[in-house]
C-alpha cells in the first residue's frame, strides 16, 4: 500500500448555466458539449493514474461529468451530499444582474467579501467549508494509500483548497477559481496543492 493518499477534485464541465452566467447552488442544469468535451479531457489526463474509488455529489451535473471520466474503468462510486455546491437558497438560476438587483450588499459580500457572507435562504462559506473538508478528511482516513477521484464543484473546491492552503475565507477570492474540468491534487503527506487540467 502506498504511504501517500491523493485526492483528485475535479469541477464538472461546462453546464448551461454556466454560459448564462446563472449560479446553480442545489438546482441543476445539462452539460453543455463544451463540459462534456472537458471531462473527456480529465479523463485522458487522469488515465496514467490508477484510480481506486471515487465519490461524486448527488447534483447531476456532477455525476454526468464523472461517468465520462471513469467510462469504461471499474470504479466502485460513492455519492456524497456533503459535495453539493453551496446552497444559493432564493438566488439559485439567477443571473449575477439579478442577484446584484436583490440584495446589492450580499452580492458584494459572495464576490469579494466571502466571509461575511450570510443571505436568508442560502448557507454560509463556513458551513460549505465545513461539510466538505469533513467529508474529505473522512476520506483521507478511510482510503490510506489510494488514489481517490471526487467531483465536486466550484465554490465547494474553492473553499476545500482554501482550507488546505491556510487561507482565510475573508481572502477566498486571492485564490484562483477552479475551472470546469480542471482537477487539483490533495495529498495527505503534503498540504501542498498541485494544479493540473
């Protein structure tokens, strides 16, 4: 057994609300062809890799992305609600326009001030930040020595990383955002984070 255990968190591919600039939260949208094309290409930079298990969320746009990356490989799936995307409450299939409209000072907070982020409905960075560094830390300790594929999403990954880099959430937006498609490397022998995609 290897003594290094490796996360790969991919953001799923392009959907459809992504090309109308819509935040998506819980709700959904298709893969565009553009999203699936990006799967396909973390699917063929991942193919050096034996990947042990993987643990998708629930939301389809994810579980899309993850079928056209294991394809044909025979990887036992584990779906996992703590992967959600962050709950957007009353916000979810707006339009950055539309949510600026609503409540101008919780959009400045969601862009630039994450930490202080807090509008009725929706959940907060920090509970985000909790439920998936939980979840991954579970993993790390229940898949020792295993190369781990997980699909999640954008501000989930974002804050996971966060988390990993000591980077406070009131500086979240100093952190490049994942793009669809593009996966990061966690390691549980070094904090680290490699980039690739």
């Amino acid at each position: 057994m290897s003594s290094v255990t490796n996360l790969f968190l991919v953001r799923h591919g392009q959907t459809e609300w992504n090309k109308e600039h819509r935040l998506q939260g819980h709700k959904n949208s298709p893969l565009t062809q553009k999203g699936k094309e990006q799967a396909l290409n973390t699917k063929h930079a991942l193919q050096g890799y034996e990947i042990h298990k993987a643990y998708v969320s629930p939301l389809q746009r994810a579980q899309d992305t993850l079928e056209l990356i294991i394809d044909q490989r025979d990887i036992d799936v584990v779906i996992s609600n703590n992967l959600k995307e962050i709950n957007l409450g009353p916000w979810e299939g707006k339009t950055k326009p539309e949510t600026l409209l609503s409540d101008p000072q919780q959009y400045h907070y969601f862009w630039q001030e994450q930490d202080k982020f807090n509008l009725a409905g929706a959940e907060t960075y920090q509970q985000l930040q909790d439920r998936v560094v939980s979840e991954l830390q579970a993993i790390f300790s229940k898949e020792k020595g295993k190369n781990i594929l997980i699909v999640s999403h954008w501000i989930a990954i974002k804050a996971a990383v966060a988390y990993y880099k000591s980077t406070p959430l009131s500086d979240l937006s100093s952190l490049p955002d994942p793009k669809n498609g593009e996966y990061t490397i966690l390691s549980e022998l070094n904090t680290q984070i490699k980039k690739s995609g």
